[in-house]
C-alpha cells in the first residue's frame, strides 16, 4: 500500500501568520514552509551536530538532562548517534535559530494557551538521524502522537507543537514522515488508542507523506498522529537528519543535570527494537 496523495499548499513563513495558514492548521494539523533555513545555514547546523556528536561519543556520555542518547552505527561500523536531547544546548547555531525571531509567528497557533519555544524542558531540541543499516537501532518509528508523553510527567494533556527542520531532503526515499491529516481534532479516546504507540508500524490507508526539502520547516499539532517509514534503501540514501524544537504550554519545568530519567524512556531497552 502506498501512501495517499495529499496535494497541500505550502506557505511562505514571514513575520506573522496569515488566516489562511491558521485555518489550514487547524483543519488538518500541520504547516509546510519551503527554504526557512539557507544551504549555508543547513551546512553550519549540520557541521556542529557532527562536532558535537565526535564529543559525546569521545566523552562516553550516554544521557543528557536524564534523557538517553540512542546509538547506532552505519554501513561501515562507525558509531553514530541516532536519537540526540537537548541538541541546541550543545549547537550554537541552532540555539540561535531557536530563539531568535523567525520561529515566533507559529506561538499563532497555541494562542490562548501561553506557549512557549523552549530548549531545555520535556527533550529539549531533539535530533533525529534515521539510517538504514544493519547496525541501526533508528530506521522508522511507529505510530504515535507527540501529546501523550505529557501523561508521564502531570498527568494532564496540554496542546503543543513540534517544529520540524529538516536536514536531509525527505521523501519515500528514505522513509519520510506520514501524518493523519486533521486526527488532531479526534477525541481524548482515540489519541489514546487509536493505534498500539509505536508497536504499530503498517501503512494506513489514510496516510499522507510529506516531501520535504533541506531546509524546509513543518509545523504538526502534537495529538496528530504519525510515523515515519523505513526507507527501501541502505545506507547514505536512506540518511534523514530533521530536527523537532518543542512548543509548550502550562507549567515550567525545566532539565538539568540532576533530572531524573521520565518513566517513558526507562522502557529505552524495548523501545529500541521498535525501530
């Protein structure tokens, strides 16, 4: 089965939010913006994640803030780092990407609830490097919805949104994300059980993919649900690098060195073979 064709606008992403692009949102739960970041923006980020990565591995650091870092290696035995926290704490430009002006205009879309951009509360910035190699423990990821994590910590659901900033081009060549349009209006129920949380890989007939470009940013509501595919390749062409910078609302609190791991990843060890 392949995934659906979903022909949707792109916007351009300016200083404010259009009414269109809020309608939009809210219809189906996600916002595309093509060329957000620069080539040369894409090559600095992507030259400090490999710096900071050379690091950790170095250092043998394992967790930041109480979050594991989830290792792997590629087709030629090189450990990598598949699941990366916190990223913008150890990326300069990244952190000045994040809390800088061009990401401000998508608070629109929480308004009513505080929201905020943040860096160092749930996991922070995370970077996601999907490849596919015998050795990967990050080739796809299941079915799930970003909101329900919110359960482990106060037990109460808020809205939030992931800001995806992509590395890689991203298509079905190398999995690519596939997103329920407009299941960020379901009911509580169905967030909850809709699907098996990550267990459940199979393509749904409803599914959408979403063709994305280095340096393209999307926006999804944090109950929509999605996956992201295994790419049919091995190797550099199933190579995805994107980026997820957290908006929240309600309380505050932030990560340290002292955080104690949530409950959600001390299942690391069987989580991993989902994927």
């Amino acid at each position: 089965m392949r995934a659906k064709t979903f022909s949707y606008k792109k916007f351009e992403l300016g200083d404010h939010l259009t009414d269109e692009q809020v309608e939009f949102f809210d219809k189906y739960g996600f916002l595309h913006f093509p060329g957000v970041l620069s080539h040369d923006n894409v090559d600095v980020i992507s030259k400090s994640y490999n710096e900071a990565v050379e690091h950790l591995i170095k250092t043998g650091t394992t967790e930041i803030n109480g979050v594991p870092l989830f290792f792997g290696q590629d087709e030629k035995g090189n450990k990598m780092i598949h699941r990366f926290p916190f990223f913008s704490q150890h990326s300069k430009p990244m952190h000045e990407f994040v809390t800088g002006k061009r990401l401000k205009p998508l608070l629109k879309l929480l308004e009513g609830y505080n929201p905020r951009i943040t860096e160092n509360e749930k996991d922070g910035v995370v970077f996601n490097h999907y490849y596919n190699s015998t050795e990967s423990k990050y080739k796809k990821m299941g079915w799930h919805t970003d909101s329900i994590r919110d359960l482990f910590y106060d037990g109460k659901v808020l809205p939030m949104l992931n800001i995806g900033v992509y590395l890689d081009n991203s298509s079905a060549t190398n999995g690519g994300l596939r997103i329920l349009p407009g299941t960020h209006n379901q009911r509580m129920f169905q967030m909850l059980f809709k699907k098996a949380y990550f267990l459940n890989t199979r393509e749904d007939k409803n599914e959408a993919i979403v063709i994305a470009r280095a340096g393209d940013v999307v926006v999804h509501h944090g109950h929509l649900w999605h996956r992201v595919a295994k790419s049919p390749y091995k190797g550099e062409k199933s190579r995805r690098r994107v980026m997820y910078t957290p908006v929240i609302c309600g309380k505050v609190d932030t990560k340290n060195e002292e955080s104690k791991t949530p409950l959600y990843h001390k299942l690391k060890p069987i989580v991993r073979e989902w994927f």
